[in-house]
C-alpha cells in the first residue's frame, strides 16, 4: 500500500478544514463581539450562550463519534457526511449572524437557537472530517505533512474571516444587514470547499470488523492514559485560545487604538497570519526535534509572548500591539499540527493497550473537548469583562479599557502555561508510534486494519 498523499488530496484535506474553521473564527473572535456590541446583550449574558451551545455539545459529539463507527457507504465511513451536512452548515453560518426580535428575550432566545443550529452542523462536518486523517494514510510523517497543509489553509480561512468581515460590517451605518450579507457569501463558499474535500480525498485504512458497543467503548477511553492527556490539554488549550480571541476586536479597538475598518482589518489579520506561519515552522521544528516536546516548549513560550505583550504595548500603541499579536499568534500556533495529528494516534495507543477499538467515541469527545473548552470560556471572559466595567451602552471607563490588555494577554498566557505543564505526562513521539504499532501488528491485537490501495 502506498500511503502517500497526493498534493491534490493534501490540498482537499485541507479545504475541508477551512470550511469549518470559517465556523469556529466566527464562533470565537466574531460572535462575542456580534452579540454584545450589535445584538446588544449583555457581556454576562453573551458569555453563558456559548456555555449552553457547549453543553449540549455534550451529546451532540459522542453520538456523532458513534454514527461515524456504525454506518458506512461506498464512500466509505466519513466523507458521506461532509456531503451530507455541507449545505445546513452553510446555512448556519448565515442565520448565527442574524438578528431577529424586539425584545431583549426575544434576541436572546434568537441567538441561542441559531447559535445551536450552527453547533450542530458543524458537529456533523466536524467529527467525520476530524477521523479522516487516521484512514486517509497509515503513515504518521503524512499525517504531519497533510496537516501542515490544513493548518495555513485553515489560517487563510481565518485570515478572510477576520480582515474582511471587521472591514465589511464598517461600510455604511447598519452593521446587522452588514453581518448577514457578509456570512451569506461565507457560508455559500463553505458549502463549495467542503464537497471539494468530499470528493477529493480517499479512504485507504479500512476498519473491517463491527463497531464496538458502546460500553466497551467507554471502557477501552478509562484504560486510554494517553488519550485523556490529550482530551485535557484540548479543554485547558483552547480556554485560552478562545478567552484571547473573543477580546481581540474589542481589545484592537479599543485599547489598540484601531479606529477605523482598515485599522481593525489590519489589526485581526495578524492572528490569521501566524496562524499560518505557526504551523510551518512547527513543520520544520519537528524535522530535528521531538515533536512532543516541540509541542510543550512551545507552550511555554507562548505563555512567555503573552506577558512580554502586556508589559511593553501601552494604551494607544497599534503598532506595538499589531506585532505582538503577530508574535503571539506564530508561537501559540506552532502545536496545532502536533497536536491535530496526535488525536488519532493516541486513539490506536488506546486499541493497542487494550484491544478495544474506541475511535468511533474518542474522535467525538476530542471534539467535545475543543468545544467545552471554548464553552468555558465564554462565562469566564464575560464575567471578567462585568468585573471590569465593560459595557455594551457607551464609552468604555479608563479601567475597563486597561481590563482588556490583561483579559486578553495575562489570562490566556495562564492556560497555555497550564497546557505545557499537562503534555509533560504525553510521550508518543513518531518513534514510539511506529514501534508501538509495529508490535501490535506482529501480536495480532489490531488485525482489523487493513489497508487497501487504490
């Protein structure tokens, strides 16, 4: 079998990934600031919305971990549901940045709904297209080099995102009709990207016996110590990720100094671009150095940005802030393939150790741990934006406006710290994999892969 990819098939992998990044930007650095400063409610409020579309998460990404293991089509096991769900998925980016309702209950009740709508969807795309890379090649160096295909082309999604919406909803004085144009055009482009991965990639690593029940299953995710490092450094990574990006804009505007579409464009493209250029050089690091510990240090100095950031960008300094922003975003970044790419392997660990094929759950509670993880966030970043004063009515007080450089650099900088410290207890490196399955193989334990090349 060759277990090569195809740039083409790296490319569409990747396109799969820009679709639902374009959902999870949205749903992190623009959704906040849509339903506080547009839909007008309050910080608190905005911020218990993401926790009550993450909790139900809690159902929603198990049981779709559990569809994937249990249905296949001639396709194979998972590109069916990208065809599936592309075109619901578009249709809710569109309606999560739509207003409806007179009322402050009426706008509320409004958002959730739609905002569930859209965290269903994705769910469908999400959990199928994240369990690609594990059947798509057996070779773990490819998984590594197909994710560094998906990362800054995901990035190039966030790049649009993040300039041309900030830039869009700016022209005119009706930024509502401005929101809703803006992510018509998103989601009719996410629906053509998805099927283009759909349709462009292929199923080689075929999983030929039942699905395990699910009991079972349960049981091998208990026994799988690899696995829950993982799941825990998704919750506690992405508590940062989302506490610094729910704030940016606001942080741009008004601690920055951006005052204009330009200038707050400018300001958001510089986490798209190191969320590309991050990816690339964890590529390269990864050439000389355990990607493990690429990954842990890599934390570390994350945390490290963060701070220098808040000490030396004063009040007013856009262009101070715009490249640490840019640093920031490099370094925070360099884990996402690492990371991304360990998903999978630490699901065979798991088969390996204890014979118990769990892919099925464990992909879907990886997902939910993004999603819990970004939940989270959302009660911690509206109480501590209550705790300083900001408001959604009005000009923002001197304490408020200084209230966003450390909510935006210091807490995130905690929770990276906090990551770092997590992976010292993960230890499968490229070499521990391929050992690890090369003695599976001789002992019979995972003979329900089978590999065939087409």
């Amino acid at each position: 079998m060759s277990s090569r990819l195809s740039v083409l098939e790296k490319s569409a992998y990747g396109a799969g990934d820009m679709a639902l990044t374009i959902s999870i930007i949205s749903a992190s650095i623009l959704i906040y600031a849509f339903l506080v400063q547009v839909v007008g409610l309050t910080p608190v409020d905005a911020g218990w919305i993401l926790m009550i579309v993450r909790t139900i998460d809690a159902v929603s990404d198990p049981l779709m971990g559990i569809l994937t293991s249990k249905f296949r089509t001639r396709l194979g096991r998972y590109r069916h549901w990208l065809i599936i769900g592309a075109l619901p998925f578009g249709v809710s980016l569109w309606l999560l940045f739509t207003t409806f309702g007179q009322t402050y209950g009426e706008k509320m009740a409004w958002s959730t709904g739609v905002y569930i709508f859209n965290s269903l969807s994705f769910t469908v795309l999400a959990i199928p297209y994240i369990s690609l890379i594990g059947v798509i090649t057996s070779d773990p160096q490819e998984r590594l080099n197909a994710n560094a295909f998906r990362f800054p082309m995901a990035k190039v999604a966030t790049l649009i995102v993040s300039t041309f919406v900030p830039w869009w909803v700016t022209q005119g004085s009706d930024p509502r009709s401005n929101y809703a144009m803006a992510f018509a055009v998103v989601g009719a482009v996410s629906v053509a990207i998805m099927l283009f991965c759909a349709f462009n990639v292929k199923e080689r690593v075929i999983k030929t016996q039942a699905a395990e029940p699910l009991a079972r299953q349960i049981k091998g995710l208990v026994k799988n110590d690899q696995w829950q490092v993982i799941s825990l450094a998704m919750i506690v990574l992405f508590v940062g990720f989302l506490v610094n990006g729910s704030v940016a804009i606001l942080y741009g505007k008004e601690f920055a100094g951006a005052s204009d579409g330009f200038g707050i464009a400018l300001f958001m493209s510089m986490g798209s671009i190191g969320g590309i250029l991050g990816p690339l050089v964890s590529t390269w690091l990864t050439r000389f150095y355990c990607k493990v510990k690429v990954f842990r240090y890599s934390m570390y100095a994350s945390a490290l940005m963060s701070v220098l950031a808040w000490w030396m960008v004063g009040k007013g300094d856009i262009y101070g802030a715009t490249i640490f922003y840019l640093l920031c975003s490099i370094v925070s970044q360099i884990n996402t393939p690492i990371l991304w790419s360990s998903i999978t392997e630490a699901s065979d660990y798991g088969l390996c150790k204890t014979g118990i094929d769990a892919s099925g759950l464990a992909i879907g509670m990886i997902s939910f741990c993004q999603k819990l993880g970004m939940g989270i966030a959302g009660p911690i970043t509206g109480y501590l934006l209550a705790w300083v004063g900001y408001t959604s009515l009005g000009a923002q007080s001197v304490e408020a406006v200084a209230g966003l450089s450390w909510i935006m650099l210091l807490v995130p900088a905690c929770f990276y710290l906090l990551t770092g410290i997590i992976m010292r207890y993960y230890f499968i490196n490229n070499a521990y994999y391929s050992q690890m399955m090369n003695s599976c193989v001789l002992q019979g334990i995972n003979g329900s892969l089978k590999a065939e090349a087409e």
